[in-house]
C-alpha cells in the first residue's frame, strides 16, 4: 500500500510516497482504510523534529483521519467490518491503511461526510476540551480568537459561537475576518492593520474580554492578555508565529486574571470519558450543520507538498485534507 513516509528529520522536501508494508490489527486495534486524512499546522513541525511529539523516522504524518474498519483485532467489540469511523492517532495517518487502538475511533452517524469527519478530532477537540474545562466558558461572555481563520481558529469561533460567546475574531487580513463572520463571529480586529490593543479596547469597554485563545503566541499575546478583565481567562494553544511569548506576571496579579494551558493529547489519554462525551457533543453539532468544519482544499496524496506549503504559507481557511483510496 502507498505511504506518505519521513525517512529522516528534515523539511517537506524529504518526505517520500512509498511503499509499505500492510498494517495487521494486533489485540484491541482496528485497521482502518483512510479516506482522508487532515493535516495540522503541527505537521510542519513534526516532520522536522521540532514539535513536542517527536517519532523515529521513518513515520507518516498526519494525526487526524476518516475511512471505514478494514480489520478488527482480538476483543474488539462495538465495531464490524465496513463501519464508517473518524479518529485520532497524535502522527502515521497519511497512508492508505493504518492499525489504531480502537479506542481511538468515534463512529461518524449518518449524514456527516467523511470528509469533515476526518478533521473533527483534533482541532474541534482541542478547542471544545479548551472553551469547556479550561476556560470553563459561559453564555454571554466575550472571547476573542487569534487566528481566527486557521484550523483550530475557526472551530473556536464556531464553538464560542454554539456555546452562546460573543466572539471577536482577530486575523491578518480583511478576507481571513470576512471568512470567519462567515461562520460566527459577531466583531473582528485585522491586527495586520490595526491596533490591536485599542480596538479590543474599543470593542469591550471597561468590563474588559472574559476569555482569549491564543493559538498564535508571540507579539500579539501581550496586549491580548492586557484586554482582559477581571477575572479573565488566557488559554495557551500554540506558538504558531515560531515565538513563545514571555509575560509579565504583575499583569496576572492586577487583573486577577488566569492563564490556562491547553494540552489535548495529554487530556485524552488522562481523563478519555470527558474526551468521549466532548466528541459525542462535537458529533451532534456536526450533523446539526452549528459546526461547518470548513475544508480549505482536499489535496490528492501525490499533491502532498501543495498542501503543507499552504499551511507553512499562512494560506489555509479552515481544515487541509489528503484525499487516499478509501474516500
Ligand atoms: N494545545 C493543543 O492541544 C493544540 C492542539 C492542536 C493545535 N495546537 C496548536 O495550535 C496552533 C495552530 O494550529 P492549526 O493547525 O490551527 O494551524 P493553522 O491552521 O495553520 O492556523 C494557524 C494560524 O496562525 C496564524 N499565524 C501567525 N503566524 C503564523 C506563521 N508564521 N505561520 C503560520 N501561521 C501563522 C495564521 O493566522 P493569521 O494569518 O490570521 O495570523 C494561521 O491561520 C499550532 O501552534 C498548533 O501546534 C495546539
């Protein structure tokens, strides 16, 4: 079967479409035939070596997917051969076959494509786990997303939306904002052009924003911290502007205010029933059409390195699929 391989850390250049060995479904896995499988801004870090998650070479990118149960291993129940099932798997999807612990499959019910399915785990699922147990987010409060277009970006602004926020989204330019009005949100801020710290200002007044997700880190952070108001919650995401933001903790203790981190691999392996009732949630919202679960383009396996310039270029709109047999 054909493989999207890393042979060896490095940039997009170095990864290969090979020929691999089939995948055997071992005690508690299920082989799963891809349809599709999403790629994250992560992605572009992994296959350099330079993400928290760091596997041998060679391995296959892509964390997330959608396809049908090909195989089913010893003492796997709740799933036949056939099944349409959505997943997660942290790297190793961008291949026509892959065995997971089944686990970590979600049935995808009728009347949701498996290609929206395929981009619902991760980026929905870190966003939902964020606004839900970390900020502990309720109707009615504000929360502003940077980023607001990228993967995780726009599932913040249609969750936010969902979960009765009024979202301010924020982006680097006038069509990514337009792009996310399309979807939820009810203000925008372009900080590419505007200054971003007044206009926050403008928009919430004295009682200040109730929750930032800061998926972008660097530069923006500080003066997205500032507009919070008492009691406000900063969720750390990523760091997708390549820098880690160093804050002033006065800023903390004046404004009573909490930074909260977000980590979802590690919440699903720690608390999966929490996880489970989060994606059964997701589920719900996918079918109901609140979530749109965007997909920026559906690349063909062999147009791989399209698809990871796209993200490295900042061009994406929501969720960027590799398309493979099963679809
Ligand atoms: N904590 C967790 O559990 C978790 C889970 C999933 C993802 N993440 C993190 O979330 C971040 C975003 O992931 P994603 O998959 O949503 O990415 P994405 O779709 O590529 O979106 C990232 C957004 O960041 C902004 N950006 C600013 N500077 C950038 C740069 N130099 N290169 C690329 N984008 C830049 C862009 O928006 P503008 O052009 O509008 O600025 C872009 O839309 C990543 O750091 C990822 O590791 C964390």
């Amino acid at each position: 079967m054909k493989a999207l391989i890393c042979p060896s850390l490095g940039p997009v250049e170095n990864l290969k479409i090979m020929d691999v060995e089939e995948p055997v479904a071992g005690a508690g896995e299920a082989v799963v035939e891809i349809a599709y499988a999403a790629l994250n801004f992560f992605d572009t870090l992994i296959i350099e070596g330079k993400y928290q998650l760091k596997p041998e070479p060679p391995f296959s990118p892509a964390g997330e997917f959608s396809g049908r149960v090909a195989a089913l291993g010893a003492g796997v129940s709740g799933f036949a051969i056939g099944d349409r099932v959505m997943g997660s798997a942290g790297f190793g999807a961008a291949r026509e076959r892959i065995a997971v612990p089944a686990s970590r499959l979600a049935h995808v019910p009728d009347g949701l494509p498996l290609d929206k399915a395929a981009g619902l785990s991760i980026a929905y699922g870190t966003t939902i786990h964020a606004l839900k147990q970390r900020a502990e987010m309720k109707p009615g409060e504000t929360l502003v997303v940077l980023g607001a277009s990228g993967g995780v970006g726009l599932a913040a602004v249609e969750i936010g939306r969902a979960m009765g926020a009024r979202v301010i989204a924020c982006a680097s330019s006038d069509d990514k904002l337009a792009f996310a009005r399309r979807f939820g949100a009810a203000e925008t801020v372009n900080y590419a052009t505007q200054d971003f710290r007044a206009r926050l200002k403008a928009l919430t007044g004295a009682s200040g924003v109730d929750v930032v997700y800061d998926p972008v880190g660097g530069a923006l952070a500080e003066p997205a911290l500032r507009s919070l108001g008492w009691k406000g919650r900063f969720l750390v995401i990523g760091f997708a502007s390549g820098e880690i933001p160093r804050i002033p903790l006065n800023l903390v203790l004046l404004k009573g205010c909490d930074i909260r981190g977000v980590y979802w691999g590690d919440f699903v392996a720690r608390e999966p029933e929490a996880n489970r009732d989060n994606m059964s949630q997701l589920l719900d919202w996918a079918v109901s059409g609140e979530l749109s679960v965007h997909i920026h383009a559906k690349y063909a396996l062999e147009e791989y390195e399209k698809a990871f310039e796209a993200i490295a270029k900042r061009q994406t709109l929501g969720k960027t699929l590799l398309r493979f047999t099963g679809a």
